[in-house]
C-alpha cells in the first residue's frame, strides 16, 4: 500500500519531469526559430555573436543553405525609409541540383554590382582567393537570381551586418546547390574580426554549406572564421550601407527570427563583369 508520503514524493516527481519537459521544449523551440541554421550572419553560432543561417530548407529532397545572423537586431526607432520603391518585377524561384561549372577566369578581377533601392553598391570580388565562390555569384547573377530580391536580415548590436541573397525574403532560400569554404585565412581577418566592408558568405554551420545568401558588413565585427569573404564594398557602397544602417531593424519576427531593415532594400538587378 502506497503511504501518503511516498505519494507525495511521486507527485513532485510526476511535476519535477513535467517542468523539465516544457524547459526542453522551449530550449527546442528557441533553438528552431534562431537557428533551425545564418546568421552569418549568414553569417551564423548559437548564443554567440556569429552568424548561421536561419535552417536547411528541403528543395527536391536536397539540402540547401540559407542564413541568419545570430544574436538578432534590437528593434529600433522607425525612421524614415531613405530608400525608393522597388522596380517592378518578382524574384526567381529557379533552383539547381549542381554547382556550375567553372567559367571565370581566376586570375581575372570581377566587380558585382548591386542595383539597389537604396542606392549603387559596387562589391570587388576576390576570384584568385575564392574561385568558386566568386563562380557561383557569376553563374547566378546571369541567371538574374539575385534581381528582385529583399535584403531581409539588419543586425544592429553585436555584428554589423545587412544580409541578402534570398529570393524568398525569409532566410530559407537558396539555389538548391551548395558550395564549400574558401579562403578563411584571408589576410584581412585579424582577431576574428570581420572588418567594414567585407562582403562574406552565409551559411549553416555546416562545413561547406554556402548557397546564395550573403552579408555586407558595415561596421567591424567579432565573428569566428567561418564564413567565406569574397569581396570588399567600394567606398560609394559602404556609404549606402551605412544609410541603410542608420535607419535601424524591425522586431524579430516571431516565425523566422529575421530582424528585417526598417528600410526598403531590394536588388533590383545584380551583374558580375569582368574588369
């Protein structure tokens, strides 16, 4: 016969796995909405100032890489949008199952340019250091998968950084391909620091899972050497970002974790050309 005691015992029990049932869950659920990595950013490591994307996403039973950037933003003041409508036009949901071919030269100098609602950002790629990164921007450049599509990542404290490279606008988006690390051993990353103006993959955590998503850093930040850089913002470009910046991110959304600008960013066209 079970005494009153032991009754009570086993009804602290039952509540003791009740409460670290609903911890774990909610550990869980946290871990989807911030990571189910990109960011970085994109950029992207849980619970520290890196960037990891915002989950791999299922496109034809392949696994893609999209990015987030981790912490998220903290809301700011609504400015007013310093930027213009976006050009008419929808962005692609084209996807492929390989990584193009290898068609730039790779002692060439490439310049991608970003038509942007906010303004020109002109980015010099690094083709010697990271050729198939720099490939993959080429290839999908040319596809137009970048026109029409919304910057959807401003971070604000902690990293720096404004990310793209979505045509979903959501952080899940990619090209249905992957493609590995380069060159993070670059000489300009120094102390783990990402400096202003680097122009760097995002991805998801993983080795080698980098997609289409990227972030332009606008102010230096601590980030490990995880995300491939591949380009530098011109001048111009960086006082365009800084725009972009200085009208602040919205609330984390609840669904993505996504810090969207206050600002309307859309590109509405991309070229690389050859230089």
């Amino acid at each position: 016969m079970v005494s009153q005691e032991q009754r009570r015992r086993q009804l602290a029990r039952d509540k003791f796995l009740r409460q670290q049932q609903r911890r774990t869950a909610a550990r869980r659920k946290t871990r989807m909405r911030n990571s189910v990595i990109a960011s970085v950013l994109g950029v992207v490591v849980i619970g520290s100032l890196a960037l990891y994307v915002t989950k791999p996403f299922e496109d034809d039973g392949k696994a893609d890489a999209s990015a987030e950037v981790t912490p998220s933003a903290a809301p700011t003041s609504k400015a007013p949008d310093p930027c213009d409508k976006p050009a008419e036009g929808e962005a692609k949901s084209e996807t492929w199952e390989k990584e193009p071919a290898m068609t730039i030269d790779k002692s060439a100098k490439y310049t991608m340019t970003m038509d942007t609602t906010c303004g020109t950002v002109d980015v010099a790629l690094k083709a010697s250091a990271a050729p198939r990164t720099v490939n993959s921007f080429a290839f999908l450049a040319g596809k137009g998968f970048f026109d029409h599509t919304k910057c959807h990542r401003l971070t604000t404290e902690g990293i720096y950084v404004l990310q793209c490279g979505d045509p979903t606008g959501q952080g899940t988006g990619g090209p249905g391909y992957t493609i590995p690390d380069e060159n993070l051993k670059d000489a300009s990353l120094k102390d783990n620091i990402y400096p202003a103006g680097t122009v760097a993959m995002a991805n998801t955590g993983q080795p080698d899972s980098g997609g289409s998503q990227f972030f332009l850093v606008y102010q230096d930040s601590q980030l490990p050497p995880s995300y491939t850089p591949f380009g530098t913002v011109s001048d111009a470009g960086m006082e365009v970002l800084k725009k972009i910046a200085s009208a602040g991110a919205q609330a984390a959304d609840p669904t993505s974790g996504n810090t969207a600008p206050n600002a309307t960013v859309v590109i509405d066209k991309a070229t690389v050309t050859k230089t």
